[in-house]
C-alpha cells in the first residue's frame, strides 16, 4: 500500500468512526467532497494544509494519517445512506 492510498485508508476509518459522511467532512474542513473521495480512494496528493484541516475535524493528530494499515483489516465500512434525523 502507498502513502496515498495509507492516508485514504486511515481517512476514511477515521470519518466513518465519528459517523461523518463525506460532504459533513468536507464543509467541515472547507474542502471539496468529491477531494474527500479522491483523497480516500488514494488518487489524490493531497496537500499538507489539507492533511491538518481534516485532522482538525477529526480531532486526530496529522500523524494518525500516517498509521501503517494492516493488510489483512477489512475496508471501513460506508455509512448508511439518506438524511440522518434530525434531532430534538
């Protein structure tokens, strides 16, 4: 696996793990989704400040990124599709 496709990787167990869909993501970090999707499937060379921008939504050090992935983990899950309730 290479770096890009680690960083996906790594991204997208993160985001699911927090239960953010892509455009939540996205809008959070003031980027594209569909640069969210490239960035997860590991065809993007995203950028530093990119890097820090989404770890800040995160809440995760940039490092996390970075993590070595098991190659026998199964891919993070996609979260369920349609409009969450809204709350209250």
């Amino acid at each position: 696996m290479d770096v890009r496709q680690t960083i996906g990787w790594n991204l997208r167990r993160l985001r699911v793990a927090k239960g953010l869909s892509q455009e939540r993501l996205a809008l959070a970090a003031e980027i594209d989704r569909s640069y969210v999707g490239r960035v997860e499937r590991g065809v993007e060379n995203v950028t530093v400040s990119t890097l820090e921008a989404l770890a800040g939504v995160l809440q995760v050090p940039v490092s996390v990124l970075f993590q070595q992935v098991d190659d026998t983990a199964a891919k993070p899950p996609p979260l369920r599709s349609g409009r969450k309730p809204k709350a209250g």
